[in-house]
C-alpha cells in the first residue's frame, strides 16, 4: 500500500549575511525552524550585485557534520588547512565530510555576474562525528539527469530516483538530494523512503505539493515540510517551477550547536572551541 506525503508546514525564507558579508536566504536553521533531522541548515546565495558576494567565506572550521554545496550560476574556489583545492563551478556539487574537522575558505572566482547556489548542512552520528574528513566533488556532467514524466526532469545528487542513482556515495543518513525542474502544466510523483524527514525547496515559479485536495501551492523562497509517507505528488499549473527535493534518514541523537561546530552534548562543544584555538583540530590530533 502506497501513502502521500503532504505539506505539514510553510516556510518562508528570511534574509540574512554569513561569511565576511554574504548576502543570502536562510530556509532552514531559523527561528521558525531550527532543523529538520538530520538537515541542520539551508541556505541560498543568488546575486548578480558583485558586493553581495565578493567578500565570501574566508578561513573557518568545520566540525561534526557534513556541508553540501550546489552550484547553479558562478564559480568559487575551496581551499583548506590541508593544502586541498578545488573550483565549483555552475551545475557541481561538493559533499564534504567535515568529520573531526576542517579549516576552510569559500571564495569567488568571479568579480560580476549572477552567483547562485545553495548550502546544506547534514548532520553526522554522534559515532561518526570524529571521522576523518573527506570531499566527494562532483563535475556537472558526472550529476544524471532523469525524466520522471513528460516535461519533468531531475538532477540526481544523491539517493535514486526513476532507477538513476547519484554520484555522491557513502553517506551515512542516506539520503536523496534532487534538483527538479518541471515545465508548465506537468505532473510527477516522486518515490521517498518511509520515516525519512523530507523537505521541499521552490527556487522558482510554483509548485503544487501533495495528492489531490490535499495539495498545496508553494512559491519561490519558501520550503514544505513533507509529512511521512512513500510517494510525493508535484504539479505545475500555467507556470514553471523548479525545486529541491531532501530527504534523509533521522537521526533522532542529541543536538549541540555552536557556530561552526555541531556535536552531541556542551561538553563536546567545548572541547571543539579548545581544539580549534589550539590548532589541534587542523592537525587532526
């Protein structure tokens, strides 16, 4: 027996700065939602203003989860305490394991021009918490793209979607990261995991989400949270949409936040702040 999944909640995202002045909308991680376990944080960056952008996100650490970045305009350069390098252009995607930690920068290649992407933060298991870092970067032409029904397409990060799998592997949470875009008046069901947290971010146009009576219209800038179930329903009426669809398996573990450092209890927190004054959380000691 197949079940719907149907919007629980309306999120609208709230303008806010991060980095050395990044402009961007925050959708997850807000007073009016906090997290979706095991998603911590969603934000969008989408400028074509130079000052919105050029400062980027110089030299910070990373402890206890994981971030995922998606490109869909511009370019920026990944540089770490490590020596490790590398250029996200439009259509990639880097899922790094901050593990026990990274010190990194995210910073422009570009000094015009439309820069338009998305940050995610996932949540690691508090038994995975201290493993060892690690990037998974991925080129736009290794990302599939898949026809889910006449008009809609999706990209496929990670998890499996019409029988395409994605490229990112490995990822404890298991989860499914899709980008659709659906042309108007089209229609498509999607196929989740049951008693995974699922989540639905329109970038553009409208998107109607649910089955029948139960749908529900979601504009640009806002994210539905998903109820359970094993099947997501998405229409588009005179216009076109595009979405991100997350989805992933809870963790249901204790959740201690600090900036740039999540971990399981204060006492971890602490120890995070410690090692990264002392430099042992860039030696990996």
């Amino acid at each position: 027996m197949t079940t719907d999944r149907h919007v629980t909640k309306v999120i609208t995202g709230q303008p806010t700065s991060d980095g050395a002045g990044v402009q961007l909308t925050r959708v997850l991680g807000t007073p009016q939602l906090d997290h979706l376990d095991p998603f911590l944080l969603l934000d969008e960056f989408k400028s074509d203003r130079p000052g919105d952008y050029l400062a980027g996100f110089p030299d910070h650490p990373h402890r206890g989860f994981e971030t995922v970045t998606y490109m869909l305009a511009g370019a920026m350069r990944h540089r770490d305490h490590v020596g490790n390098e590398g250029e996200l252009v439009a259509g990639s995607v880097q899922w790094m394991t901050a593990g026990r930690g990274i010190v990194h920068s995210e910073m422009p290649l570009q000094k015009d021009g439309l820069m338009w992407g998305f940050q995610l933060w996932v949540n690691l298991p508090a038994r995975s918490k201290m493993t060892a870092p690690r990037y998974q970067d991925i080129p736009p032409e290794k990302i599939p793209e898949v026809e889910l029904a006449p008009g809609v397409r999706a990209r496929v990060i990670a998890g499996e979607a019409a029988g395409v799998r994605g490229p990112v592997e490995g990822i404890v949470t298991q989860p499914l990261y899709l980008d659709v875009r659906m042309e108007p008046r089209s229609r498509a069901t999607l196929e989740l995991t049951p008693g995974h947290a699922a989540c639905a971010y329109v970038y553009e146009g409208q998107v109607a989400l649910g089955a029948d009576t139960k749908a529900q219209e979601i504009a640009a800038g806002r994210l539905a949270v998903l109820g359970d179930g094993d099947r997501l329903t998405a229409v588009t009426g005179g216009a076109a949409g595009r979405f991100l669809l997350l989805a992933a398996r809870p963790l249901r573990e204790p959740i201690a936040r600090y900036g740039p450092f999540v971990m399981n209890t204060r006492e971890e927190i602490v120890q995070a702040v410690e090692d990264y004054r002392s430099g042992a959380l860039a030696s990996g000691v």
